[in-house]
C-alpha cells in the first residue's frame, strides 16, 4: 500500500466564519504529540481544530462554528492517511464540520456544503463597518492575551475567546467566569487603551 502521509484539511473558523484550507503531513506531528490547525484569516488565527496523535490514534477535536462546543473524533492512522475523504459532523446539528483527505475531495466536500453554511454561519459582510470593528477588537484581545495581559480575579491566565452573535466572550478556563465584550466603539477605544483585562471585575 502506498501511503502519501499528506493530507488536506479544510475546516470553519469558529471565531469569524471563515473557511480554511491547510495541509497537514507527517511532519507536522514529528517532534510533537499535536497540530493545531489555525484560522488563516489575518486579524484572527484562532485555533479552529487540532489534531493530537493519542494511543496510536489520531485525535480530531474541533472548535464547533455550528452549536459553539467542541467536538471530538478519533481516526485510525491507516484511515487517515488513505481515505479521499474523511468528514466529521457536529452531533448537535448532524452537520459537516471538518473535512480531511485528498484536496479534490476535500475541495469537492466544501462546494456542496457552501449554501448549507450560508444559511447557518452569521453572515459577515468583509467591508461593512460593524465586521471591520469586530476584526478590530478581536485583534486588541488577542494582542492583549498573548502578552499575559488577561486574566481571571481567581487568579487563572488561562482564557478563551469565543466570537457569540458578533460579541466577544471571554472565559476563565478555571473558574468559568465571564466577560462579554460587544462590538462598539466605546469597547474598541476601551480595548486601544487597555493595560490588562481583567474577568470578574
Ligand atoms: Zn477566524
Ligand atoms: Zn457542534
Ligand atoms: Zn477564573
């Protein structure tokens, strides 16, 4: 059997709807037990999916853009690496979520799924104000987290952001407390000028 350990992977940003496009191959998990798989938005980069190698298993949790949990599935290598196509679905909504394999199929997979997503996935105009905004404070977050300069009153730097009804949600990973930041310009203004945040306060 020939095995070609590379991989095409398209999934939805759970963050800004976006659709992403990535390669994956062998080496993205030589040395490390995880790939992330990234948003390629500029503005945005979140972590959409990650794949982990686990008990010989390949691990596939996604950041659901459907019902907002995350999912996880579990492919064995060989399927992984030989299958046109592999697609998981939200088991809330029976949705297609991710899809992996060969990039025709994947391409394919996508196409016909385009017009289930625009009826599901907030529509984002790219030029209107309010999305130029949003993309604004996203930025500002994620500037201010990866500078440790979020954090929770119980003491936890560890936050995720969640993009609800274009509000950013921050939440303490530890004690689940959080912070909703709506899309304004008094929140922008408030994030440009921003030293720390602070959840809880
Ligand atoms: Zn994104
Ligand atoms: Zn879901
Ligand atoms: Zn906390």
């Amino acid at each position: 059997m020939i095995v070609k350990y590379e991989r095409t992977a398209a999934y939805i940003c759970p963050f800004c709807s976006n659709l992403t496009k990535k390669k994956i191959s062998a080496f993205d998990f030589s040395g490390r037990v995880k790939a992330p798989l990234l948003c390629s938005t500029t503005g945005c980069r979140e972590e959409c999916a990650r794949i982990a190698l686990k008990n010989e298993k390949y691990k596939i949790t996604v950041e659901c853009p459907i019902c907002g949990d995350a999912h996880s599935f579990t492919a064995a290598p060989v399927k992984f690496w030989n299958k046109r196509l592999l697609t998981y679905k939200c088991p809330v909504s029976g949705i297609d979520i991710i899809f992996l394999g060969e990039e025709k199929d994947v391409d394919a997979a996508v196409a016909e799924h385009t017009v289930e997503y625009a009826d599901i996935l907030p529509d984002y105009d790219d030029n209107s104000a309010e999305s130029e905004m949003l993309y604004e404070i996203l930025d500002c977050v994620h500037e201010l987290r990866d500078n440790g300069k979020i954090s929770c009153v119980c003491g936890s730097e560890s936050i995720s952001v969640q993009l609800i009804n274009s509000c950013l949600v921050l939440v303490c990973d530890r004690c689940e407390r959080v912070r909703v930041i709506e899309t304004n310009e008094h929140n922008l203004a408030m994030l440009l000028n921003a030293e720390a945040i602070v959840i809880g306060n």
